[in-house]
C-alpha cells in the first residue's frame, strides 16, 4: 500500500517533515507522495504520520497495488 494525497491538498506542508522516507513532494499543483517511497511508515511509525498530521485529511491508504 502507499499513501495517496487527494488534489484537495492545500499545500499546508506539514506532512512533508514528518514522512519519515522523504517519500512527500510537491507535485504540479499539489503535494504528492511517491509510491516507490512510502512505506506506510513501517518501522517508524503504529500509523502513517502524514495522515496524522493532515489537518484537512485529504490523505489515505490506496491498497490496490496490493492485487498486483
Ligand atoms: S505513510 Fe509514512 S512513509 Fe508513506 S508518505 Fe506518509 S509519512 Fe511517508
Ligand atoms: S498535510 Fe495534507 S494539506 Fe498539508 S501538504 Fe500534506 S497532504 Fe497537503
């Protein structure tokens, strides 16, 4: 699984310190988490940090790589 920032991102930047892996960039227009990176904060973290800190929650956990 990976975490996936929603375009409703408001680019607050306070997820991108947090993410242990370095795995949170800005994107084009909004912050983007980079799959190959994430690791849901395994290791770090009970819980992905970056969904923690979010204050809008636009972040959540795509599980469908997990089919593949
Ligand atoms: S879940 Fe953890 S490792 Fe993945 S982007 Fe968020 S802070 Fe980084
Ligand atoms: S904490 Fe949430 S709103 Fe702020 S930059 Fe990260 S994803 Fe975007």
């Amino acid at each position: 699984m990976t975490a996936v920032i929603e375009v409703s991102c408001i680019n607050c930047d306070m997820c991108v310190p947090e993410c242990p892996n370095q795995a949170i960039a800005l994107g084009v227009h909004h912050y983007e988490v980079d799959p190959e990176l994430c690791t849901e904060c395994e290791g770090f973290y009970e819980a992905p940090t970056c969904i923690a800190v979010c204050p809008i929650d636009c972040i959540y956990l795509d599980n469908t790589d997990s089919l593949l």
